[in-house]
C-alpha cells in the first residue's frame, strides 16, 4: 500500500476506508481502553491523532511507544469528534519500525534555539525548525520559478576557483597535505591545480562571461567566506542567488531584485500559510505587518549620498560614524528601514573608492552604478551593479587597484567581442529567510551552520 502524507490527509474531502501513514510519535496518552498517539510525518506543521484501541494484538507494545518513535499506521480516515481537527485515524494496525528511549532531546515543552543548535541533526523534528526548513524548500523552488517565468537560463557556476571575485570577501584556500612543504605552507608548482585555488566566493564573474552569449542568466548555489565574523548575520558557508542580466542597465537591476523579493513574498504567504503564522505567532508578532508593507508600496529609491545626508542630520547617535565614501554599517541599514522610511529601500550610485573594480564608472568619474536592496530588520539583502562593459575604463579601474590584468585576461575578453551593457546582483538566501520568518540569527536559517570555530554536524 502507497503511503499517504499527513497534509494530504488533512486536506482530505471524504472519509477514506483504508490508508497507510508512516511518521513519528511527538505524544501519546492512555485512556481505560484506548491510546492516542499524535504522529507528524514533516509534510506540514499539523500532527494527526492516531486512535489505538484495545483489539489490537499489539496493543500492550502500543501503551510502551514514546516519543521519538517511528511507527507504521494502517488503519481509516474518519471524522474527528475532537475539537480543531476534522479528521483523525483509527488504526487496525500498529507498527513499530524505530524505538526512542526516554532521553530523546526533544520532549513537549519549549527549547531555546541556543540548545536547538546543540542538536541540529535532530533540530528539523521540532516545530519551529520543521517549519523553517518547508520554507526553506518551499523558497528555493520560488527562486527557480521566478527566473523560468521571465526566461532566465540556470547555469552552473564553479564552487572551486581560481578567480576571487575582488572584494566579494575572504577566502578558503584549497591544497592537499602531500602539497604542504616543511613549513605547512601551499607549494603551488605542486598543487592539484598548479596554482592557488580557492573556495568561491561568488559565481558572479562566470555568470557573466553566459550573460554575454545567452541573454539572462542566473546561478543559485553554495558560497564560502573565510570571514572571522560571529555576528547573527554572517556565516561561513551560505546560499547564493545570483542573476545577470544581458542589454541591461542599473534601472533594470533594480526592477528585477524588488519584483524577486515581492514575489518571494507572496509566494510563501499563498504557499507556505500555516507555518509562516507560527513565526508570526511566536517569533515576531509584526511579521505579517512587515512582509504586507514589502508587498503594498514600492521601494524607495535614492543615491547614497541622500542616504548619508539623512544618516548624518537624524540626530541618532550611532556606533560607526558616517560620511561620504564610508561603507554603511547594520545600523544605518536599519535605520533608514524601520525608523526614517519605514519600509524597503534601494541605495544606489556608491563611491568607486569602496567598490569593486567591475562596477560601471558613472560620468562623474566619482561613484559607480552600484545598487543595496534594503529590508526592514535585516538590512541589506541584495547587492548589485551595472557592471563595465568598456574595455579601457576596466582596465583603468585595475590598474587602479593594483590588479595584475593577466590573472582576468580572460574576464576583460568579454569586453573585447561584442561588449554589451550588463548587470547583475548577489541575494543572500538566508538573508531572505531570515526576512520571512522574522528569526534574527543566520545559524537557525541554515540546515547545518558553519561558522568561527563550530563544524560540529
């Protein structure tokens, strides 16, 4: 027999005679006769009450089940005469197919997520974290949907690379212990590779070389940064959402990275509703408010330089002071978001001096047609560019910057046939998590966090 998931049972129009429900038991409680056992298989955040009655050849080995055990249910789909629920099961047969002794970490009560994290392989069977990681899922097939609906093309960018993507961030460096000479330093004329690889960082600069041959393009995959950094926003290894658009300019960047995020948006609220409202019951009681605030207005739109004139005359006391040419900190992301604009922003028009040598030179020869996407409690989410299709303003820009040109003959060859005016973002897709269930720390957005000094799972 095929077996049936519990949100499909839930949603169910008719009794049904026969069905098999394989899951774990998160309780069970006696009464003179009879034993009911509430089982969560992880389609959806509901459990179904599973009725067990006396008759059943097995049924002292039913009174003994805990929770934590696995079981197999064969039984009928019948009307609940319970209160909130519209069906339940009455089983004609139980199996055990896993045990869980008394000491299962996860009882009926409230844990901290600081002790979740202790556990996170178990960590998913709970609520909070069965919740977050359907929308996890739920999300990532958002993502892909997006870009298929306006004909970008997936591609697959490398998570081994011999590019540092200037300025994305740190790097992991790659080598093999046989590689290491006596002062456990790489030798690179014996490296795998022959030369210094590393972990990417971004797949950006190859997406780039398909925006130039197959229109609109986008990567969405792992990125490493070897960033000693223990704030609630930044790990080691994350997710990356990554869309090159070819014939395109900042205007346009700007459009696609709002329509992604409303989108993103409206999709779990249609999609994922039942476990959104356990954030928005108990993480954050203004997340609905919030995400229907993305979805109603459009994003402000300004220069930085407005940004930094409103930063510096808001009388607000900040940790990092502000002024032209500084890189805005958390706290003046925030800022802008939740307290003197009150909903998304996008900054746009940067300093050259703080970006990127790829970042398209504007007339002013001061700033480049850089753009942040800005969210309320999270702040920046997005962070792109028009990046410079003119050869001698790129090669300029590196020389600049003290880059050797011949380590990207390859990236300044798009610029030599048939160069096109092109863009592009990188959105962190925890960040967009993090976002939508209102959790501020990135470590409870992630299956399995790395971060400084924990690799434990």
């Amino acid at each position: 027999m095929k077996r049936t998931k519990i949100h499909r049972l839930l949603t169910s129009e008719t009794a049904l005679e026969t069905i098999l429900l394989k899951g774990w038991v998160r309780t069970r409680r006696d009464a003179k006769g009879f034993s009911f056992l509430e089982v969560n298989d992880g389609s959806c955040l509901k459990n179904i009450q599973v009725l067990a009655d006396s008759s059943l050849v097995n049924y002292d080995a039913v009174t003994a089940i805990t929770t934590g055990a696995a079981i197999a249910v064969t039984g009928s789909l019948v009307a609940s005469p319970g209160k909130g629920q519209q069906w339940e099961i009455h089983a004609a047969e139980i199996e055990l197919i896993g045990s869980a002794p008394d000491s299962f970490p996860l009882q009926k009560k409230r844990h901290t997520d600081e002790y979740l994290r202790s556990i996170a392989h178990l960590r998913p069977r709970s609520n909070k974290y069965g919740a977050m990681f359907r929308i996890r899922s739920e999300l990532a097939f958002a993502v892909h949907q997006f870009f298929r609906d306006r004909e970008f093309r997936y591609i697959h960018t490398p998570i081994i690379t011999g590019s540092d993507c200037e300025g994305a961030g740190e790097l992991f460096r790659i080598t093999t212990p046989h590689q290491m000479n006596e002062t456990k330093q790489p030798k690179n004329s014996e490296d795998f590779f022959g030369r210094e690889v590393n972990l990417t960082v971004s797949g950006q600069l190859s997406a780039e070389m398909f925006a130039l041959a197959l229109g609109d393009v986008y990567t969405f995959g792992p990125t490493f940064r070897a960033e000693n950094s223990n704030t609630r926003r930044h790990a080691a290894e994350f997710w990356m959402i990554e869309p090159e658009m070819a014939f395109a300019d900042l205007n346009d960047n700007m459009d696609l990275g709002e329509s992604l995020i409303q989108y993103l948006v409206d999709h779990i609220l249609t999609n994922c509703s039942d476990d959104i409202n356990l954030f928005a019951t108990y993480v954050d009681k203004d997340l609905m408010r919030e995400l229907r605030r993305i979805l109603d207005s459009p994003f402000v739109r300004l220069p930085y330089s407005e940004a930094v004139q409103i930063l510096k005359s808001s009388g607000q006391q900040f940790e990092y002071d502000v002024d032209f040419g500084t890189d805005l900190q958390s706290e003046h992301e925030r800022y802008l978001t939740e307290t003197h604009f009150k909903q998304p922003v996008i900054l746009f028009d940067y300093p050259k001096t703080i970006k990127p040598f790829y970042m398209r030179v504007n007339d002013d020869n001061k700033t480049v047609a850089a753009m942040d996407i800005l969210v309320p409690r999270v702040g920046e989410i997005i962070g792109g560019s028009q990046r410079e299709e003119r050869l001698d303003v790129l090669e300029n820009r590196m020389d600049e910057m003290g880059l050797n040109r011949d380590a990207y003959w390859w990236y300044l060859d798009s610029r030599r046939y048939g160069s096109v005016p092109h863009c592009g973002f990188g959105m962190g897709f925890e960040r967009v998590i993090m976002m939508m269930t209102g959790v501020g720390n990135i470590r409870d957005v992630i299956p399995f966090p790395r971060t400084p000094g924990s690799i434990e799972f």
